[in-house]
C-alpha cells in the first residue's frame, strides 16, 4: 500500500523570533531543524516546498550550539545490558613533551608549575572518575604530582616523554605502574639509555612491583617484530590498547579529533595535511588478531596451566582434547 511520506518524515521544527550567530555576528534568523539536524530552509523550501509542522518562538533568544565539557564528568558504572561499564577516565596530556606531543596541539600543553598538583588539579576541574593519568616524567615537579595522584588510587602512566631510563625509573619509584603506549612518543630505544622502554627489563622496579605498559597493535603504530621484543621481554605486563579516537568505524574521509582535522584511509589516520598518526581506528578485536599474528605466546586456564602454545602465530602445539 502506498504510504503517505509527509506523515511518515520527522517534523520540522522552525525556531523564530531568536539571534543566530553567523559571519562573525548575530543576525535575526530563524533556525529550521528536523530529526535533530539543522537545515537548510531555502533548500526545504526550494526542493520540498515544505512548511514547519511545528513553529516556536524564542523570544528573542540568541540560539547557540550546545556547551561541550571539554572534561565531561563521566561516571563510573556497572555495564549491564543497556550498555558497556565505564570504569573510568584515562586524561591523556596536557603535561606532556612539546618533542613528543604527537597529535596533541602544542598551544594546550601545560608544565608543572609551583603549584605542582594544584596546577593539576585546576587544569583537570575535577579528579573524579579519573582512572589513569599520562604525563610525562622528566617534568619539573612531576615526582609530587606523580605521589598525589597514586595516594588517591590513581594509575600514573609515563608518555608523550623524552624521559631517560633513570627519570622513567624514579617515576616508578614515586608509584608510577604503566606505559603509554609504548615505542609511540617517546625516545627510541638506545643501547645506551633505553628510555621509558627500559623499564621492561629494567632492575630498579622496587620489589613486588610491575610495570604495565600499553601496546598499539593495529599493524601501523608499531611493527610486528617490535611488539616481539617488547612481549619476549616483558610478557606479563603486556596490554593490548586500540588508542581509537572517534573516526574509528566511520568511513574513510576527513573526520574531526577534538578541534583538529584528521584523514583516514584504511586503518591510517593522520592529522590533516601530515604525516603525524593521530590515535589509531582499529577495533580491539583488530589489535588481538594482529598481535597473535605477530607474537608467541600461551593459552593459559584459569588454573594457569598451559594449554596452546604459538609461535609467531602458528599453534605450534596444544594439549590433547583443548579445541580452538
Ligand atoms: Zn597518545
């Protein structure tokens, strides 16, 4: 049966009698929008020769896109079947390397000032939900900073760093436990200061503690025989990260990341007109697949016995009756 499609479409909601922001001025316009989209009125009038189903009157209100927290207060939550838990908030900058910024706008990097972790504390608003910290260690003050955070049960992780194995390894004594991930914005490895990546196989982590570090798997932030090295050297701190930003999943094209314009194509995203990687697209399914592609390593059970092993991805064994 033929339906009837001005019934079916959403309404259009015409806002009158408001100001509306444009040119650099605020000008006496009316705003059209429908199913949460602004539109185009000549073009609604020229193409569907469509009124408004529903008019308002603003009263002479400036109309002004939504406020954005650029730190919005997120709580954290149990998943359930409305939707993932959120465990927490991972503030990733601004007290970083200006050398080592990556996608991260030089104009907002900060420094520890004398205020140390009140500059912190007055950069971030607010501490709650925050589950992870990135800085990086070889900042003035950042040891201070480094113990506040960990006192309260926050994770400080070392990134964006030009820190020398020593600086890294002091930040793991103030109670720094995890890497950013690692090999991407920080100093290469050298034989002679390995840098941040040191403190895999370092012997100054005090007893009883481990350093985890993140590891972008997607096959572009990181070769695979590097991820080889990191994992044969440190295999228990490995931790499998997609650094997605929000492209990830959309189509390839110009997207946004935060105010920067970012291209993506394939699994690469650079920021626009760059070479810079900004964050990664792939899923966190795309990362497991690729490092069990790319490494060794054993299928455990929960009483940690051995039940597959690979070897640069191929099953090289298994025990009898373990399906996979
Ligand atoms: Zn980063």
């Amino acid at each position: 049966m033929p339906s009837d499609k001005s019934t079916l479409d959403p309404p259009v909601f015409r806002f009158s009698n408001g100001w509306i922001l444009k040119n650099h001025e605020l000008q006496r316009e009316d705003l059209w929008v429908r199913d949460g989209k602004i539109l185009n009125p000549e073009k609604l009038f020229f193409d569907e020769k469509k009124p408004a189903d529903i008019r308002l009157d603003c009263r002479g209100c400036i109309i002004a896109p939504g406020f954005i927290d650029v730190l919005p207060q997120i709580c954290v939550k149990n998943g359930g079947p409305h939707g993932a838990g959120i465990l927490g908030v991972h503030l990733e900058g601004p007290f970083i390397s200006k050398e080592k910024r990556g996608a991260h706008p030089e104009d907002y990097l900060r420094t520890f000032e004398t205020g140390a972790f009140q500059d912190l504390l007055a950069t971030y608003g607010c501490l709650d939900g925050v589950r992870i910290v990135t800085l990086a260690p070889e900042m003035k003050r950042s040891s201070e900073v480094i113990q506040e955070l960990t006192k309260r049960g926050i994770c400080v992780s070392l990134g964006h760093s030009v820190a020398n194995l020593s600086q890294a390894e002091e930040a793991v004594h103030h109670g720094a436990t995890f890497i950013t991930h690692l090999f991407n914005a920080m100093l290469p490895f050298h034989h002679r200061d390995p840098g941040i990546v040191g403190l895999l196989t370092s012997d100054q982590i005090p007893p009883g503690r481990q350093v985890f570090y993140g590891m972008i798997s997607d096959g572009i932030h990181t070769n695979p025989a590097a991820l080889r090295i990191a994992h044969r050297a440190h295999p228990k701190g490995l931790v499998l990260v997609t650094d997605a930003i929000t492209a990830m999943g959309l189509a390839p094209g110009r997207h946004t990341l935060g105010q920067q314009v970012v291209e993506m194509d394939g699994l690469n995203s650079y920021i626009a007109g760059t070479t810079t990687l900004s964050g990664s697209i792939a899923t966190m399914d795309t990362c497991v697949r690729h490092f069990r592609k790319a490494t060794d390593f054993l299928l455990l059970n929960d009483s940690l016995h051995v039940q597959a092993t690979y070897i640069a991805g191929q099953q090289v064994w298994k025990k009898d009756g373990f399906v996979i």
